[in-house]
C-alpha cells in the first residue's frame, strides 16, 4: 500500500478541494508554467518548494489559490527565502495611489490576470523552484520546476513590479499616458486611476490594453463610475461586481475593508468579521486593531479610539494572554459593536477637482488631546459660478507619547503636543502635494496661539524639541500661512479625541470643514469678526 502525504490526508475528507487543487496544478502545467523534470538528481543546488492551498471564498475569479512556502527551511538551516534579496519597493504607496485616484472625475480600475506566473524565470533560476506532485495517490510523485515567478517567494513581489516598470519605461514613447499610469497608478497589480472626461478615457483603455499585451500581460475585471466606457470591452473583462475592495492584499483574513462603489462612485466602509471570544486579552486586542484598514483616514476618528485604547492598555501593563479587566473588556465589546454602524457611512471618492475650477485651494487643520493629535486636510473648489465644494482629502492621527521616567521622558504638555500636530500636518500636506502635482498654497489652522508664536519666530530662540520642529514646518510649508481658527471649529478635534462611528457619520465639520463652504474672503473675515469678539 502506498503512503498517502498529509495533503492526500485531507483531500480524502474533503473532495472537492482535491478537485479544485488538480484543476489548479493542471492549469499551472497546461500554461507552461511549469514542467516536468525528467533526471532531477543532477549536482547543481535544487530547492523544492513545499505547498499548500488558500481558499478565498469571495474571490470572483480563483477560489483556490496554491501558495508555495519558500520559507521552509532545508537540512542546512537555510530556505530559499534566506538566500535571496528581497529587492526595494519600486511602486508608489497606497496612500499616494488612493489619494491620486480620488482626482479623478472618472474612476477606472483594473487588474493584472496572473501578473507573477506571466513573468518567465531564468533558466538556471527554475531548479531553485521544484516541487513534487502527483494527480492521484496510486500515480508515482513526479519532480516539476516552476518556470515563472512564484507567489511565495521573497523577490517575487520586487521582480514583478520592476517588470511593470522596466514596461512602461519601453512604452513610454509609443504610449505616453499609458506608461504613466503604469509607472504611477499601480499597487501591484491593481490599476487605480482615471480621467477627465469619456473620450480620454477610452483613449487610455485602448492604451493600456495595447501597452500590456506588449509585455505579455492581461488587464481584466475593468469597472468604472462610468459605465458607457466599458461597453467597447469584451464581458469577460468587465467587473460585474458592485464594489471594488480597496485592501488588494492576499491575506484571508478579512479587515475593516475600504470599499469603492461605482454606481454610486463613493467609498463604503465594512466591518471586520470578528472572531466570537468571550474573553478579551491583550494579544487578541492587539490582533484586532491591526485588521483595522483605513490608508485615507477617512474614519480617523474612530480608528484612533482604538489607538488610545490599546496604549492604556500598555499603562496598565496587562501580561499578553491575562484577561482584561472588566472595564477594558466591556469597552471592547462596545467598539467592536459599534463597528457596525460603520456600514451605513459612505464618502465621495471624487473630491470635486477639474482644470475647469476657478479657485482650488488646499486647507488643513491640526489639534492635540492630553491622549492623541491628529491632522486634516481638505480641498476647496471654487466654480466660475461661485459654488464651493469642499471635501476631506485624508487625516492622521498619533496617540500622545506615554511618561517614561526611567529614561526621564515626562508627559508632553498640551502645547507641545499641538506643536507636534502641526508638524504632522506638514507631513501629511507634503504626502498629498507630492501626490497629486498641485501648485497651490495652503492655508494651515490651529486653535492653539502658542504654536503660532512659535511658528512666526525663529526657531534658535527655543529648547530643542520646539526649535527643530518648528524648523521643520516652517521649511515644508514655506509660502503658506498659518492661521487660527476657534476649538469648536476646529475639524481636527474630532480625531485628536475620537468619536463612535454612530456620531461620525452626522459630521458635517469632519467631512466638510465646515466654514470652508462659505466663499474665502467671506470665511476669512467671519474668522477675524470672532478673532475680535
């Protein structure tokens, strides 16, 4: 009798995975991605990759996906994953990419079919990516190399994406707003980005269709706020699906998703499917927040609530398996709860941009609370009508720095950590200045008198925590002005103290800035009618 792997094991207690399993290996084979090998016990150095399936039940196109595990270690101590390099990251990231997106007035996605199995490996690479397999327990177990890049390999992410980019950099002459897109509007297989109008659109996807096959590559499930741009493409390169997630990683695990809907053309939000502990304790916390994904800092306010949470829970020095106590365990009872309501909130993705606007104008905001700071910004647009539309671009958020007596770090006080609100502010208007190309000038609003004094003297006049961050901010937003605005009117309040998702979702001020509506002369002289009062 034949000995049966633990992978045989288990596809004889569950059939149809064994069927999914030998359609997917067989497909791998079919496409030439890999192939048998017929004297494997040659000198050279071989690898042989273990492998294991993942199931993605919401997937649309592969419900069943192998991954093979470079990390597993050989007789020597040593996995392929070791010995290779990992490479730089060549991409754009997300938060650049989303923020670029939402320019757009026409939305339009995509994503690479196979993007890692239609990059062909080198020859003398493939005997370092062998596995066994075998259709059936009563077949002898035959040796294969995979022939092209391997999910599950360490370098396979870099050696992808500098294919994308060694691609747009050859089309570049032949198709100029094609290579752009590549270069720039791609989180590794996904394409974010978009046009202004439906000509150009079509003119981009005609592109891009024709820039890709080039280098041998498929672009699939293409979906659009606009559907008349689709119509030209064939049905099975068209995403059917009403919502586009956002979170392109490959983990199973599903998170506090941004999701985009292109009818609509807004951002919905959902939440985690979360475990059904009973007990709470630190590592489960801990392990709940990180499923919290938010790259815009949309829903800021409420992901900073868990932040404050999970740092009194440093405080209190709970051990990393010791239950919670009653007071904690009932708070995250009642966010994971609350989470729900999320469900019913949804923003523009457009934020209203046009080369047609006769005003556009960048304003951000900052704030601090004894346990958090945070930062905002927003686009104003102008009409030549004199309409305002004012969006949320994104935010930040920071918890306050903990005491440290042993390394004699006191609490920060309230000015300082305005002071360093500001300075997060900065940073994150630098993110989208970078981003999105725009000349502007901005105007910065603080609700606190003594950053601004700092802010408009030179920075050698004070100690060295004030002096280099001031510095700092005054180099990045050189030609801008800060200004002040009353606490109350402050939208970055509402992140440095957190709100419930239930409240959140009421926020004109979050949302829209509120005064900024008002037309600008008008809004700066009502601040300085109050400044007076």
């Amino acid at each position: 009798m034949k000995r049966l792997t633990g992978m045989e094991r288990r596809f004889q207690s569950n059939p149809g995975l064994q069927s999914a399993y030998r359609e997917f290996m067989s497909d791998y084979e079919r496409r030439g991605h890999m192939r048998q090998v017929n004297e494997p016990n040659d000198e050279a150095p071989v690898y042989y990759l273990p492998h294991h399936a993942v199931l993605k039940p919401d997937s649309t196109t592969t419900k069943l996906r192998v991954v093979f595990d470079a990390s597993c270690k050989t007789t020597t101590g040593v996995s392929l994953n070791d010995a290779l390099m990992v490479g730089p990251v060549v991409q754009d990231d997300l938060l650049s990419i989303v923020i670029r997106f939402r320019f757009h007035k026409i939305a339009i996605v995509a994503d690479i079919e196979k993007m890692y199995r239609m990059i062909q490996m080198q020859c003398t690479d493939q005997r370092l990516q062998r596995i066994l397999w075998r259709d059936s327990s009563d077949a002898p177990i035959l040796t294969y190399e995979l022939s092209t890049v391997t999910y599950g390999t360490a370098a396979a992410p870099y050696l992808a994406t500098k294919c994308l980019k060694r691609l747009a950099q050859t089309g570049r002459s032949t198709y100029p707003h094609a290579a752009e897109v590549l270069e720039k509007h791609f989180y590794m297989d996904d394409q974010l980005t978009g046009t202004e109008n439906l000509e150009e659109g079509k003119q981009l996807i005609r592109e891009m269709q024709e820039l890709m096959a080039s280098g041998g590559f498929i672009l699939r499930k293409w979906n659009s706020n606009c559907r008349t741009l689709l119509e030209d493409l064939p049905a099975d390169l068209v995403d059917d699906r009403a919502t586009f997630e956002l979170d392109s990683s490959n983990s199973p695990v599903k998170t506090l998703g941004l999701l985009w809907e292109p009818r609509s053309d807004k951002f919905l939000f959902t939440s985690p499917k979360w475990n059904s502990e009973t007990v709470f304790t630190k590592r489960i916390v801990l392990a709940d927040a990180a499923r919290l994904f938010d790259p815009l800092g949309l829903v800021g306010p409420v992901v900073v609530l868990a932040k404050i949470f999970l740092q009194e829970i440093w405080k209190r020095k709970c051990d990393w398996d010791d239950p919670l106590p009653d007071d904690m365990q009932s708070f995250w009872m009642d966010y994971r709860r609350n989470l729900r309501a999320l469900s019913s909130l949804s923003v523009p993705r457009w934020v209203q941009f046009s080369k047609n606007l006769e005003f556009v104008e960048i304003h951000g905001f900052c704030d601090a609370s004894d346990k958090a700071y945070g930062a905002c910004i927003y686009l104003r647009c102008t009409s030549s009508d004199g309409s305002v539309e004012v969006n949320l671009i994104t935010a930040k958020s920071k918890v306050a720095p903990l005491e440290d007596l042993k390394r004699k770090k006191r609490k920060q006080t309230i000015p300082r950590l305005e002071l360093s609100s500001a300075l997060l502010l900065s940073h994150l208007y630098e993110k989208v200045i970078s981003s999105t190309n725009l000349q502007q000038t901005a105007t910065f609003w603080t609700d606190s008198t003594i950053v601004l004094c700092w802010l408009s003297s030179l920075p050698s006049q004070w100690q060295m925590f004030i002096a280099n961050r001031v510095s700092e901010i005054q180099h990045i937003t050189k030609g801008s002005h800060w200004k002040h605005i009353a606490g109350v009117e402050n939208p970055a309040d509402i992140i440095s103290r957190g709100m419930s998702p239930i409240q959140l979702q009421y926020q004109r001020l979050w949302f829209k800035g509120a005064s900024l509506a008002v037309p600008g002369e008008e809004f700066m002289a009502i601040q300085q009618t109050k400044r007076n009062n």
